[in-house]
C-alpha cells in the first residue's frame, strides 16, 4: 500500500511538474529515479528461488527471522501474527510451494514419511491441544534432527504465544499424528 502511494505521489508530482512547464530541481529528479528504480524491485523479505532449488537450511532461516511475532488465530501477516498453518503456509509460499492454509489440507500436501525419516524442513502433522481428539489441529516445521531428538518451529498458541522453537517432547508425542515432506 505504502508503495502504491508513493507512486501516485511521484506520478502526481511529476504531472504537476510537466503541467506547470516547470523542471524539478536536479536533487528531486534524482530521488524521483531512485524511488522509481526501488519500487520495481522484489522485497527483500521474500526469496524468489525456484522451490526445487530450495535447501531445508534456507528454509529454516527464514523460518527463524519470524520467532517472537505473536500467535493470531486465523493470520498469515507477520505484521499482525501467526496461527499454525498461516506460519508454514507464509513460509513455504515465500519460496514459490503452493501450501494449504488450513492444518488439516496438510494432511495430503506432499509426501507422508515416518517420524524416524523425517528430516529439516518437513512439516510435522498433530491434532488439536486435545490428544484424546486424533483430528488435525496443528503443524509446524522440523528445525533439527539430533538422533532420536527433533525439534520444530511453530506459532503456537500455548505458553509461548507466538513463534517459538520446541522439542519433540511427549506431549507433541502423544498429538503426533504424521510427517509431510515438501522439499
């Protein structure tokens, strides 16, 4: 939005200019270009590789500059927050992968493979915050695979209230329904 108004602010200064047979000052002619020049450019928040050249480590990264924006039920805006799914769908369609918006189309997005298998960057499938309820509720991504030892990144609504990284511990154990591998 910002950009769409500076160039109507450009456009309308430089009409103003033209119609008043006026030259803007050389300084203003430069920042004019220079505006211009930016506002033709990708943001810089957003990769652009294809997805098959993406690498689990490039993912993460990207994934770790969005830890600490605040759990939002139903968002997928980093400047307003995160629910579940809108944190791996932001993430994963800022490579170019065409991800569900809802937890529970992740059920069939991709490759199912075993928790033993599972590597960087799958998505990790759970129910709800109920375990006894064994319908989708909740994704995330897997940050890191030590052995037996595998931790996620994921907005969650629970004691961290937002983008956080979390251990694979017996409670996400008994919620763990599948893994989805994307890459």
């Amino acid at each position: 939005m910002r950009k769409l108004f500076i160039v109507v602010f450009l456009i309308f200064l430089s009409a103003s200019a033209v119609h008043a047979q006026m030259q803007l000052p050389f300084e203003y002619q430069q920042v004019v270009k220079k505006l211009i020049s930016e506002f033709g450019k990708k943001s810089t928040t957003h990769y652009t590789e294809d997805p098959a050249e993406v690498s689990s480590s490039t993912l993460i990264d990207f994934a770790k500059k969005l830890i600490g924006i605040p759990y939002r039920y139903a968002t997928s805006n980093p400047n307003v927050g995160f629910d579940c799914s809108g944190f791996v769908n932001y993430v994963f369609s800022n490579f170019g992968f065409n991800v569900p918006r809802s937890s529970t189309e992740f059920a069939n997005t991709g490759n199912e493979t075993s928790l033993k298998e599972c590597k960087v960057g799958d998505v990790l499938v759970f129910t709800g915050s109920n375990p006894k309820i064994r319908q989708i509720g909740h994704v995330g991504i897997v940050y890191s695979v030590d052995g037996d030892k595998i931790s996620f990144i994921h907005a969650t609504s629970g004691k961290a209230h937002g983008v956080t990284i979390t251990e694979l511990n017996d409670y996400y154990k008994s919620r763990f329904l599948k893994v989805m591998r994307i890459l």
